[in-house]
C-alpha cells in the first residue's frame, strides 16, 4: 500500500532566516520566512521545526498557514542566536492543486551567519536560504 502513495518533489519553495531590526524594541532579531516562488497558491502549509545534535534536541515547534499565496512568502518564526549551533530542520507540508507535497530543509550547524548571506529579492533583505 505504501507503494502506492506518491508525493511528489517540491520546486519554488525556500525557508530563509534573516537579520532584521525589530521597530518594536529597536534590537536585532533573526526572522524565518517560507517563500513561495510558484504561480499557484499552497494550501494548509505545515511546518514542524527543530533544532538538534548529537547530544541535544530542541521542542517540536509547529504551526500552520491557511493560504500562501503564489509568489509571496510568511514570516512564521523568531529564531534565538543560540539555536545557529545545532542544524536546525525544517519539514514542510503543504497542498498544491489538492495534491499533498513535503519537504524538509536543514540548515546545518553554523550555516546561519551572515558570512552566509545573500540577497533575497522577494524580501528585499539578505539573509541565509534553504533550497
């Protein structure tokens, strides 16, 4: 029977985390974004995150998005500096055209730096993206 499910790959769907000035108390915090970079909206967007080593393990975070629009994205984490020490995981789920479709992005350990950094047009900021 397991055979018989098929999830198919997912293309156009990043997760990027970036230093940004939060306007509220005028300090520095890191923002994790998941981008959707396809022409078609993803329905009931899942993602369950988690930090770990091989000696450490973080709580489960989940949370759920209704609608991702096409080409958009959604802030949906503060991330703590501390947590850039342990690969951090990040399994999406999502539907496209009523089709089920999951993924999951690692930044490994020490990755998220702004050594690492790069443009990212759709949020007109530079940060570190998983592909």
């Amino acid at each position: 029977m397991k055979k018989d499910i098929h999830i198919p790959g997912v293309t156009n769907v990043e997760i990027a985390i970036v230093l940004e000035k939060n306007e509220i108390d005028n300090t520095d915090e890191w923002g994790v974004y998941i981008i959707n970079k396809k022409e078609v909206n993803l329905e009931m967007v899942v993602i369950v995150s988690q930090g770990f080593s091989e000696t450490k393990k973080t709580s489960l975070f989940r949370r759920k998005i209704d609608l991702l629009p096409a080409n958009s994205f959604s802030k949906f984490e503060i991330m703590q500096p501390e947590l850039f020490a342990l690969d951090n995981q990040f399994q999406v789920t999502f539907f496209e055209n009523n089709v089920l479709h999951d993924k999951t992005f690692i930044f490994q350990e020490g990755t998220i730096q702004e050594g690492f950094f790069r443009d990212i047009d759709i949020l007109n900021k530079k940060g570190v993206v998983c592909k």
